[in-house]
C-alpha cells in the first residue's frame, strides 16, 4: 500500500512534477477519480485545473473495445483500424455516438456548468488520473487531448503496473509515476482508503481553483536569512492589503486562500500570500505547529510590505487559516504591532491561548457550524479577547468550507471586514 488516499497520493505524484512549474501547464484531471489527485498537482505547480471529459466509443456487440472517444468542443478520435476489423458500420458509429455524446453533454453540465473548457491550444497539457490499469480511459483522453490542439501532453498517474509507458508512447510526450509495481492487480489496492470520488467533489475542486492563473505573480521575501515565494497582488486604488497565514500542509497555492484573496482583490484589497517556511523547514513538522516562529515570519513579511512601493502607507490586516490563525493572533499580540484587523478561517486560537488578552486589533472568528471542535475552541477564544470581536457560524460548513457557498460566505465577510476597518 503506497497511499493513504487520493489527496495523499496527489502530493507524491505533484512531488515528482516539478520541473514543469513555470512553463504555463494546464492540468487536466479525469473525472472522478483522478479529480483530487488533479487538485494536489495543479496547486504545487500553480497551475490552472480543468477536468477532460471524454467518452469511449464501444464497438457495439464489443463495447469494451474502443473504435474511438469523443471529447468536448464536438472533438472526434477514431481507430480506423479497428472499425475495419470488426465491419462497423456507418449507421452504427453514428448511433454510438450520439448516445455517448447526450453522456457527455450531461456530464459537462453537471462538472463544468457555464464555464467554458480551458484552452490548451498550444500549451502543455498534463493528464492526471488516480492509477493506469488497462488504461483504455487515459489513451483515449489523451487523444482528445491531442485533437484539442495541445502542443504536448504529460500522462501523469501515482501507480501503474511495470512497463505501462511503453504502452503510452505513441500517444503522449512524456509520463510520469510514482510507483510501478511488478504484481499489479487493481488500482484500489495501492491505497488505504480508495472510496468513491463524488460528483460534488469533483465541483468543489474546480470551483475552489476556478480563478487560479496560470503563471502566479511570484515574489521573493527574505524571512529568517532566507527567501521564500510569494503572491503579492495590488488593485488600483487598494484602501489597505492582507496578508495570509497558512495552515498545516498548506502554502501560497492554497486554492481556498486563493480564492479568498480574489475576493478581497475585487472588494480593492491588496493581498499577500507567502510561504511562512522554506520547503526544506517545513518537512520539520516542529516548525509547522511552531506558533512563535511562525508569527515572527508574518511580522517580517509585514515589514517587508511595508517597504514596497505599491503597498507603503497601506493598513494591513492578516488572514488566518487553521493553525495559521494562531501565527495570526499571535503576530497581532506583540508590543507594537500596527496590524489593523484580523480575520480567522476555521482557526486554532487555542494555539496562540497566552497571548489572546493581548491582540488589540479587531478580530473576526469565523467558524464552519459542522465544525464542533473547531467551534468550542474558538468560543473558548472569545472568553479571553479583550479587543472588538465577532464570532460567526458557517451553517453546515465543515472544516475546510468546501460545501458549496460556504466559501463564498467566507469570502463575502472577510472582505466587509477588512474593507471597514482598512
């Protein structure tokens, strides 16, 4: 067993993707499944994700047998070859096809909605799935892919039995995998937990990277003798900027705070999101929950923002996530500190507990209501602050607010918050 889920086994396989950050990829996950996977990928390389939906067309007493796929945009990939063999006819091929299309069309309304595909003219597409078996959904997919218009394509998996880019060859540029096992049986059982992906899972994930660029705006900040990457992003006429603090296991890419920072963009907020660790401090977990040495990066950040042009003279605020919140807290508590409003995201206040009596800067707790220890942590929060304060309940929102809205609202009273006190 190689992976405690797909989440997990997304981070392996982004992990050996590296060298293709910065060269304008487009991630492409196949639904559902390779979904999640797709998701860590496209988050390490700061990547735009989009899903490939694609269709097998089945020989019809064969259907296991491809005579081809279809794809979005009315996209047609035929084997000649094997509508030859088998006498295949055109009134056969047209019937599977328009049934396989009313498929398509349907699924596309259900993942996609509105949103046009991505546009991979010319770019590298990197087609992610959970596993290779048979592999007859990714061949065909990259394919599509191919008849899209990408000018290469990345077959990307975390496992696949022995030998199978021998078997990608014709029809992909480049594969990568993390593991390749001699004895291979079936994709589920290389992990822990293999459950079925939902359709609302696969939703979430495109909506939470929805806005994400396909080139982020990086910065360098010197933090601790050391530089680390970051997103600074000004709006014309900013009234006040925020930084972000990250939880654990998260970074600049965070697509939930990445979301957010949207928000606040289009509210006329500046917003900064930085790494709080270089990569080889946090394979430390110590300094991952490190809650002293995380809020001195944030108060080194902020007074290297305050040295920028485009940001000198503006207010700050800081947003906080998960463990982040406490670095957040704890920043805002030092003597000195001009931090002017502060906004936590399912935070951990408890891990910043000495200091709450000090933070003078208005403080926003917001909560997901399917979130109890969450929830009890931050009323345990409220007893100890003495500045202005306001805990808010997400209803049915869990942990990482990935219900649908839930982020929205996140998004929605973080920026009236920031926007009346910055």
């Amino acid at each position: 067993m190689y992976f405690t889920d797909r989440t997990d086994a997304g981070r392996q396989l982004a992990a050996r993707l590296t060298g293709l950050k910065g060269q304008g990829v487009v991630v492409l996950g196949l639904p559902r499944g390779g979904v999640p996977v797709a998701a860590e990928v496209a988050d390490a390389l700061g990547a735009p994700l989009d899903i490939c939906l694609v269709r097998k067309l089945g020989v019809p007493y064969q259907p296991e047998l491809a005579m081809g796929a279809i794809g979005e945009g009315g996209v047609r990939v035929l084997n000649e070859h094997v509508i030859a063999q088998t006498g295949v006819s055109e009134r056969d091929l047209a019937v599977t096809e328009e049934r396989e299309r009313a498929v398509l069309a349907e699924r596309t309304r259900r993942y996609r909605g509105d949103r046009p595909a991505a546009d991979i003219s010319g770019r590298t597409a990197v087609v992610v799935d959970d596993g290779f078996a048979t592999g007859a959904t990714a061949l065909a997919a990259c394919q599509v892919v191919r008849a899209r218009g990408a000018a290469r394509i990345v077959l990307a998996v975390p496992v696949a039995p022995y030998g199978w880019a021998d078997r990608v060859a014709r029809v992909v540029d480049e594969t990568y995998c993390v593991h390749e096992p001699a004895d291979f049986y079936a994709i589920g059982q290389f992990y822990r937990d293999f459950a079925q992906t939902s359709d609302e899972e696969v939703v979430t994930a495109l909506r939470l990277r929805r806005s994400a660029p396909a080139e982020d705006p990086e910065v360098r900040i010197a933090l601790g003798g050391r530089e680390v990457g970051g997103r600074l992003a000004v709006p014309a006429g900013a009234t006040g900027v925020v930084l972000f603090a990250h939880g654990s296991g998260s970074s600049r890419h965070s697509p939930r705070n990445r979301a957010v920072a949207d928000t606040l963009n289009r509210a006329g907020l500046g917003t900064l999101l930085f790494d709080l660790l270089t990569e080889d401090e946090a394979a430390d977990r110590s300094n991952v929950f490190d809650t002293p040495l995380l809020a001195e990066r944030l108060g080194q950040a902020t007074d290297w923002l305050a040295g920028r042009p485009e940001t000198a003279g503006l207010r700050t605020g800081y947003f906080g996530a998960s463990t982040g919140a406490a670095a957040a807290l704890w920043a805002a508590a030092e003597p000195g500190s001009t931090v002017a409003a502060v906004v936590s995201r399912g935070g951990r206040p408890d891990l910043a507990g000495e200091r709450l009596p000090q933070v003078t800067a208005p403080t926003l707790l917001i909560v997901g209501g399917a979130d109890p220890l969450v929830l009890d942590l931050n009323h345990q929060a409220e007893r100890l602050l003495r500045c202005d304060h306001r805990l808010v309940t997400v209803p049915g929102a869990g942990h990482l607010f990935e219900e649908p809205g839930a982020l929205e609202e996140v998004g929605r009273l973080a920026a009236a918050w920031f926007a009346e006190r910055l």
